[in-house]
C-alpha cells in the first residue's frame, strides 16, 4: 500500500494530483484529519465532475 501526503495543499490542487494518479493506482481514498472529512476518486472521473461535491 503507497500513501501520498501533501504540505499545505490546496483543495484544488488535491483534487488535480488525485485524478492524474487514479488511471495508475486504481481508487484514490482522500482524508482530511482536521475535518474528518473522506472522498474517493476513481479512475476516468474529471476534476470539473468531482469538483461540485470536493469537500475541500
């Protein structure tokens, strides 16, 4: 299992870095500690489809 981490990320910029790496890794889990919050992405969805329901 391979984690991937992010210093002061933008929610924007999570969102991009997740749809790029879904095609390669398969089903992409997010987690924000500070909100508690979780998404997922899977591979072929766009950043403009997924940016409606982004909880960041």
């Amino acid at each position: 299992m391979a984690s991937m981490s992010f210093r002061k990320p933008s929610g924007a910029g999570v969102l991009l870095a997740l749809c790029a790496a879904a095609p390669h890794t398969g089903p992409v889990v997010a987690y924000c500690p500070e909100t508690e919050s979780v998404a997922v992405v899977h591979p072929g969805r766009q950043p403009a489809e997924l940016r409606r329901r982004w909880p960041w």
